[in-house]
C-alpha cells in the first residue's frame, strides 16, 4: 500500500510541477503580449506625430505618393473648423487669437491668457440654426392604441 500512496505522491507533485510551469509560461506569455501592445501604441503615436510634422511642413507641395491623403487631411480640418464654429456660435463664444480658450461673446478679453480680442460679427441665428437642422434626423413614432404596452 505504501507503494501506491509513494507513486500518487510522485504523480501528484510532477502534475503539480507541469500545472505550475505552464501557467508560469502562460502568465510570462501575458506579461510580453501586453509589453507588445504598449510599444505597439507608442509607435502608432509616434507615427502620428511624424505625420502631422510631414502634414504641416509639406501639405503645400506633398509629394505624389500622399497627395490625395494631404487633400483628404485638408478637407478634414476644413470641415472640423466649420462644426466647431457652429459649437461655438451655439455656445456664444468665440476663439482667443492668443492661447485658443473661448472667450464668452459678452466679453472684449481673454479669461485664460488676458489678450484684448476682437468680438467676430455675430452670425445671423437663423442661418446657424438651418445649418445645424441639415444634419438632423426627424423620427416619428406611430403609436396603435389598441395595442398592448410593452412599458411596465
């Protein structure tokens, strides 16, 4: 009998073992797999942030093979700077030329850096609120009254 319970022994403490390398290597694996991401991330931002220097110094004369990419970056920021327009004559501020912060319409200076700015014309509200409904989304909602509610 002794026999047997010195085998399980031996048996239990090898399987022990392997479970314990395996999940040690399977947790090593984790740990790189992860590291790989992280720097996988950084390059990606480091690759931004060389594009953007390209964009900026070269978007006048881009050379050929990423001049439709320069044109899309382009129209891209065009369009960005028109919505943030329209934020900002929704929220009545306008655009610090010093630092960028808002500055509330009603104000002549900066809160954030002190620059006296000059007020922009104020935009007609009408043609603000059509360009804003351009891109809205009426949804109706019919309602049978004779069925049952799904609301509890």
């Amino acid at each position: 009998m002794s026999e047997f319970f010195d085998r399980l022994s031996e048996a239990l403490t090898s399987t022990g073992k392997n479970v314990g390398d395996k999940a040690k290597a399977k947790s090593d694996e984790v740990k790189l797999l992860y590291k790989v991401g992280t720097e996988k991330k950084a390059l990606e931002m480091i690759y931004t942030e060389i594009g953007k220097a390209y964009y900026e110094a070269y978007k006048d004369e881009p050379v050929e093979e990423v001049a439709a990419l320069v044109s899309e970056a382009t129209i891209k920021a065009a369009e960005i700077a028109a919505i943030e327009d329209q934020i900002r004559t929704i929220k009545g501020v306008y655009v610090c030329p010093n630092c960028g912060a808002d500055i509330p319409l009603e104000y002549d200076f900066c809160g954030k850096c002190g620059t006296k700015a000059e007020r922009p014309e104020p935009a007609p509200v009408a043609e603000a609120e059509a360009e804003v409904k351009e891109d809205t989304v009426d949804i109706k909602v019919e309602v049978d009254p004779d069925e049952p509610s799904t609301n509890n």
